[in-house]
C-alpha cells in the first residue's frame, strides 16, 4: 500500500465513523471531539542538500539553493484530520506537499548519478516533496484545561529530483539527464502538550524524534528525524477555528534503494495558516 493509499484509507475510515456520529457541535469543549479536520497553507524556508551516487562511486553533495538556485521559500497545501476514537486515544494523518522548477547556469562542475555537469551548463531543476506523518497519541493525562500525551508513528517522505543539462560550449556537448526518486518511512515518537485557556482558545506544544540503523525499518535507508510544533487557535462558534503554527523540522536520510541510491538531508522552519472543523 502506498502512502497516498494509506492516508485515503485512514481518512475513508474516519469518515464512516464520522457518518454515524451525532455531535452537539455548538456546545462542544475542546478535547470532547471526536474528529477535527485541518486544511492551510504551508509557508516554510527549506535548505536542502542531495548526493546521488552512481554503483560504488559516490556523487557531489549538491546544495538545491546555492548551487541549482532553488529558492528557500516555499509554500504548499497543508490538510489533516485527527480521530479521537476513545477519550484518551487519538489517531493522526496529514498531508502537506511542496515543488518548484529551477532554471541556472552552473558556476561549478557538478556530479549527480552518471552525469558529469561542467561549468557554466543550463540545468533544468524540478524538485518535489510530499510529507505524511501518521501518529498514535495516548493521553497520560487529560482533563478540562490540559492534556499531556504521548506518541509513536511513521513520519513518511517522498522525494523526487531531475535534473536536465545542456551545454555547446567550445568541445562540450551535453545533453544529460539525471534522477532520483524514493519513498522514506521513518518512524518517530515523541509528546504533545495541549492546553486550553477556554472554550474558545488553546494553544499547543509538541516534539518528535528518532534515529534508526540501515535496514532497522526495512526500507533500505537509515537517517535521524527531529520535529519541533508549537501553535495557538481560535475556536469561532464552537465547531470552527483558524489556527497559527511555528514548525520546525530536520531529516537526513542515507538510501540503497533502487530509485536513489545516496543522501537527502533537509530541514526548514516555517508558519502554517491553517482552518479547522471539529465535529
């Protein structure tokens, strides 16, 4: 099952539940829903570096900012749902995806894969990133103004990366593609701390992590993953709100798989906007 598989299916789970939920949403105390559902905008700055190496030899390590000309500011979509399906259980998935194509002239020799880039070569970047952590929370506590909990999951990544190189000038020709593409299930465990000032306004804390060995979670990758998340929200009329979020986070990944073989190493910080429905 893939992951877009995966958060349909959770995501189709919740909603027949949701179908047969009668929820008394004008009276309805943050923490006593049973579904909330996110949607924003993403608005993070990324730094991220690549190395795709070729058999046994071992390619540049390639800054997508400084050397491709990738800008770091992004945005993307943001959307979500949480499932609290028992008072102290929660179920969590979201979805935020982000791309960008890049036209520069090199101003050094770079290697990707099998292809060599000389100096001054066009090269035509397109690098996308799709992000689906999938979590687990158990409330050790919980009451009307506080809950602390802890969670486990997956934080799954798929990344992408092409590159198109042209260049005629004096004796070298190129015309030279390369690429690499992987999906990267980590997973994570971490603790959030969810406080509500009152019926109307919360504000939460969260961290996450984890550092696993090649082949730990059989996927043929092994890398470190941290994520920090703090925000406030503003319920209107008990069932809506809109949501600030500061997000930060820093994953790097060494893969053998067919797709990619070599290192992806980002990390970006970032506001999210964001509305909610609970219900």
């Amino acid at each position: 099952m893939n992951r877009i598989h995966l958060a349909a299916a959770l995501a189709c789970g919740a909603l027949a539940s949701l179908a047969g939920t009668v929820a008394r949403a004008d009276e309805l105390k943050p923490g006593d829903e049973r579904f909330k559902f996110v949607a924003g905008w993403f608005l993070p700055a990324f730094n991220t570096d690549v190395r795709i190496d070729n058999g046994g030899n071992e390619g540049d390590k390639v800054d997508l900012n400084n050397d491709l000309g990738v800008n770091r500011d992004q945005s993307g979509v943001l959307v979500g749902f949480e499932w609290r399906f028992a008072e102290r259980h929660r179920l969590a998935a979201s979805y935020s995806s982000f791309s960008q194509n890049k036209t520069r002239v090199i101003d050094k020799e770079i290697t990707i894969g099998d292809e060599i880039y000389p100096v001054n070569a066009e090269v035509r970047t397109k690098w996308s990133l799709d992000m689906i952590p999938i979590t687990y929370s158990y409330s050790f506590i919980k009451n009307e103004s506080n809950e602390l909990a802890g969670t486990f999951g997956i934080h799954w990544d798929s990344v992408s990366l092409k590159l198109n190189g042209s260049s005629s000038l004096s004796n070298d020709d190129l015309n030279a593609e390369s690429s690499g593409s992987a999906d990267l299930p980590l997973p994570m465990f971490g603790v959030r701390y969810d406080h509500h000032f009152s019926s109307k306004w919360s504000a939460r804390a969260g961290a996450a992590c984890v550092s696993s060995s090649s082949g730990a979670t059989g996927t043929d990758a092994k890398g470190s993953l941290y994520n920090l998340r703090a925000y406030t929200e503003y319920r209107i009329a008990g069932r809506y709100g809109a949501g600030l979020a500061i997000d930060a986070f820093k994953l790097k990944v060494e893969a053998t798989k067919t797709n990619l073989t070599g290192e992806y190493k980002y990390d970006y910080w970032g506001p999210q906007l964001y509305l909610t429905a609970r219900f």
